[in-house]
C-alpha cells in the first residue's frame, strides 16, 4: 500500500465499532496539487482512512464471530457526502460502526469528523478473503501493532496477529 492514511486505532471494539484518527500533514504528497495554495485532503483519500479502520475492525469481528483469518477488501461506497474541507493540521476523528457481517463479507457505516463537525460520511461494503501469504500477513500484523498500541480497549486478539 502506497498510502497509510490511518496514524492510530484508538478503540477496537469488535463485532461493533472501530475508532482511529488520521492527522493531516501538510508535508503529504497528495497535498502539494490538490489545490495549488489552498491544500485539501481529497475526500477519495478520505473515505481511503475510513476505509482502512473498516477493515481492520471487520477482519477482527470475523476472526471472533467466525473463528476465521481472513483479508477484507473494499467494494461498494455508498451515499458518500462530504460536508467539510479538510487542511492541513486538521485531525481526523474516524468511526465505524458494523452494520452487516456474513462469511463472505461485511457492511459499516462509517463517519469522519474534524473536532465536532463532520468531515464525510459513507456506507461501505467489503469481500472477504483468504491470504496464504507468510510475509504479506507477517508485514500486516506489524502494521496492526503499530495502529493499536496504546488503544483502549487493549483486545488481547488485537496484537501480533495479522
């Protein structure tokens, strides 16, 4: 992945909710066109950080609901708005909400906010998959342990696994 557009998992709470944060920083690259003297976060790359905590918090709650270890991909954005430009040393407050989850994938509702006004909002819909790939689920289970350190809760499944 090019792009790491979640910095922090503050809460893992599966099969509920998810909530992590993403903070802006005019040094990003994809700043530097969009727009020439007036930088905003697109909000594709918003829905990208939505979409990021999603799927971790829908990769956990199959792991608990079905005992299953699998990869969630995103397919379907629904009813996305976006209410609010997002700058640089904004911070965006992320949550997801688990709507729907089966064995071959899942549906969230998900909100981004910066302080207490919303930035988007989207229904996201994801697939299910199996990864037989050692390094890609070892580099994943780095990354997770990156996002959740210092979450709250602490989930014991949270850590070291990918």
């Amino acid at each position: 992945m090019r792009y790491y557009l979640l910095d922090r998992i503050t809460e893992l709470s599966p099969p509920e909710r998810a909530r992590g944060i993403k903070a802006v920083a005019l040094s990003e690259d994809y700043l530097a066109d969009h727009f020439p003297r007036y930088p905003t976060m697109p909000g594709a790359l918003m829905l990208e950080s939505l979409a990021q905590l999603s799927g971790v918090l829908l990769e956990k709650s199959a792991a608990m609901v079905n005992g299953a270890e699998i990869r969630a991909v995103l397919t379907t954005v629904e009813r996305a708005k976006f209410r609010q430009l997002v700058r640089p040393g904004d911070v965006l407050l992320l949550e997801s909400r688990v709507v729907q989850l089966r064995e071959e994938g899942g549906r969230v509702t998900a909100l981004a906010r910066v302080g207490d006004r919303t930035a988007v909002t989207a229904d996201l819909q994801f697939a299910f998959f199996q990864l037989d790939d050692d390094t890609v689920r070892a580099a994943h289970a780095q990354l997770l342990d990156y996002w959740l350190r210092g979450s709250s809760p602490a989930p014991a499944f949270g850590r070291g696994e990918g």
